[in-house]
C-alpha cells in the first residue's frame, strides 16, 4: 500500500516574474483533470473515497487543507480513523499524491483558492466512488 506524499514543486523569480514548476511529478498516469473551487472558507468537500482510484492535488490559487482517511472497509469504515491533514499553497507548486483506498475531505483556506485535480481514471470508466457525511470520521470534529 502506497502512503500520501508531498511531491516538492520550486520557484524561479527574475525581473520577468516568477515561474513555478514540479520537475517531480511524473503526470503519465494522468487521465483526467479538473479544477475545485469550494463556494467559502466554511465549506468542506468530503468526505469522497476511491478504493481504486488515485488523485493528485495542487493549488494553483490561494490554499487549501486537504484532510485524509485510509478506509479499511468500504462498507463499514472504522469511525475513528486516522486523520492526515496536508496545506497546500499556490505559493510553491507542491502536488499532493493521494493513492488509492483514501478518503479526501477538502476545505479552501482563503477566499477564491483554486485546487487542480488529477486522476487516473477517465470519468464513468469504472464505479469507484464512496461518500462518507462529513462527520463521519469522528476526529474531524
């Protein structure tokens, strides 16, 4: 089993402006991308689990705390579950990998943040979505 990870984006400034890369990040895997943008800083996007599917996250606008359980049974997950708790700024272009048999919990840390979201699947090729009310897990209280 893979464990989420930080893969380390830079920044380069010169009189131009600044240019921000992930030389990192392998994105042959990536099938499909899109974009989060949570309505306010209150809203949390969660708690949606792929038992196959795995995700990468960063954020290309203002921050984000992305919020993290390992599911041990998709039908009955333990309540009291870990919970890894990951920031990712669009000051430095860090990319959150998250592999399969997680659940995400997402929330925006400043107004207007923008998060990218790639994934390993294209949409409808397999059914691998679980949803969990956001109080599900009960260390996020």
């Amino acid at each position: 089993m893979s464990f989420p990870k930080i893969i380390e984006g830079g920044k380069y400034s010169d009189e131009r402006g600044d240019l921000f890369f992930n030389n990192n990040f392998n994105a042959s895997e990536v099938k499909r991308i899109y974009f989060i943008e949570n309505k306010n800083i209150n809203s949390i996007r969660g708690w949606t689990g792929h038992e196959v599917e795995q995700r990468w996250f960063s954020t290309i606008q203002g921050s984000f705390v992305i919020r993290l359980v390992q599911v041990d049974n998709w039908n009955n997950p333990n309540k009291k579950a870990e919970i890894l708790e990951f920031e990712l700024s669009s000051q430095s272009f860090n990319i959150l990998h998250v592999p399969r048999g997680f659940a995400t919990a997402i929330q925006a840390k400043e107004d207007n943040s923008k998060l990218i979201v790639m994934a390993d699947y294209l949409m409808g090729e397999l059914k691998d979505e679980y949803r969990f009310e956001i109080n599900y897990f009960e260390k996020l209280k």
